[in-house]
C-alpha cells in the first residue's frame, strides 16, 4: 500500500487489489503501523482506485479507521471506490465516507490531492 504526504498535513493511502478475509489483516496491520509512526492520528484519505472486492471483514477495518478518526476528531474519507466497492459501501450505510470529488476539491484537507486527480482524469465519453 502506497502512501502520500499531502502540504496540509494529511495522507492519502492507496490500497491495491482486495480488501477481504485473506488480505484485511495484513491491511490493518499496515494502517495500524502507519498511525504508531506518527504522533497524532492524521487527517487520512483512502483512496480505492485500486481496490477492486471489499468483504465485511473488509468493512470492519474501514470502520475501526472510522472510529480511531472520531476520538482523535481527525479527518477520514474514502475516495475514488470502484462500483463493486461503492455498492458495498452503499449496503452497509458507510458511503457518506466517500468524498464529492466537486466539493471536496474546493476545500477540505484533501482538496490539493482530489484537484490533481481530477484534473487527470480523461474526460466522460458524450453518449
């Protein structure tokens, strides 16, 4: 899992393949080790480009993230999931995490990340 440093202070994490039964404890393990090498919890973006199956395991370490963020009142969202993830995300209620890359690139503590991304994105397809 690669991870970037944004100017503002937070991080973006990039998970890759599938979040699930097989990977989600080597996954928590990384977060976990991520957050013991800083001093305070940060504001921390995941972005799922790359996760392509998340399983209720899955779930339950995005939502132990969830809860770390609320006690140290950092911020966490999701970014970018692709439809199978999202659906998940959608069943299990969790997808208010997930950013509007519109307003998000306005301002937040992700914006300069979700701007770069956005603008790098080819654009929709006219049907």
């Amino acid at each position: 899992m690669s991870q970037q440093n944004l100017s503002g202070g937070g991080w973006v994490l990039l998970p890759q393949g599938a979040i699930d039964t097989a990977t989600s404890e080597q996954f928590q393990n990384r977060i976990q080790k991520f957050l013991e090498e800083r001093t305070q919890v940060p504001d921390l973006l995941l972005d799922l480009s790359g996760v392509k199956y998340l399983s209720s395991v899955g779930l339950g370490a995005l939502i132990q993230l969830l809860k770390k963020s609320r006690e140290t009142k950092s911020a966490f969202a999701l970014y970018d999931p692709q439809l199978a993830v999202r659906r998940v995300l959608e069943i299990s209620k969790l997808d208010f995490l997930v950013v509007d890359p519109v307003s998000a690139a306005a301002s937040g503590p992700f914006a300069e990340y979700i701007a770069r991304k956005e603008a790098a994105r080819p654009p929709a397809k006219k049907i």
